[in-house]
C-alpha cells in the first residue's frame, strides 16, 4: 500500500472507529490500538482494567490478571462487523488483532 493510501486509510479508520464510540488510545493504555501493516492496518484490544475475578479481593496482589479470550473473542467479532458495515475489508489475525483493509483500493 501507498504511503498516501495508508494515510487515508488511517484517516478513514479513525474516523469509523470514533462514530463506532472508540478511541484510539495512547501506546501502553488499554483500549483499541492501531498499528500500520503493510497491507492496511492492525487494529487490537488491549483490556486492562477488568474487575478482579469474583472472589478475589481488590488487595490480593498474587492473583494474576484474568485470561478473557472469550471477551476479547466476542470484542473483536463485534469490533469486525461493525467495521465492515463502515466499508472495510476486515481478516483476523488470531483473537487478539484484526487487519483491516482498505476495500476501495485493495485488489485481491
């Protein structure tokens, strides 16, 4: 892809994302995160400030942060079909990225 297509694409998925009600959000925070690819750009999850387990105290520092594949799963795929419904082609890349292209100007 073009620099000037990953540029409007960038623009575009911003856009999308921010009429979807999400933010881009800064490197090291939680949220959705976007990272350039050669072939459009990879768009993830990172969820930090889940609540605890239940039954795990707030204080209880030796319990390790939760494994949410089914949350992240069940994000991505709502995060997916809203994408595509804003026009773009979307491939998965595992339950923890999305790459999303650019429909109008990629050819298979």
């Amino acid at each position: 892809m073009s620099d000037q297509g990953a540029e409007v694409l960038l623009v575009r998925l911003r856009r999308a994302l921010t009429e979807l009600g999400f933010e881009e959000i800064a490197t090291g925070a939680e949220g959705v995160h976007l990272i350039e690819h050669a072939r459009g750009v990879m768009i993830g999850w990172m969820p930090r400030d889940i609540t605890t387990p239940y039954g795990h105290g707030p204080h209880d520092n030796t319990t390790p942060e939760p494994d949410l594949p089914g949350l992240r799963r069940a994000f991505g795929l709502a995060l997916a079909a809203a994408l595509r419904g804003a026009g773009f082609t979307i491939e998965t890349r595992d339950d923890k990225w999305l790459l999303v292209l650019d429909s109008t100007t990629d050819k298979p």
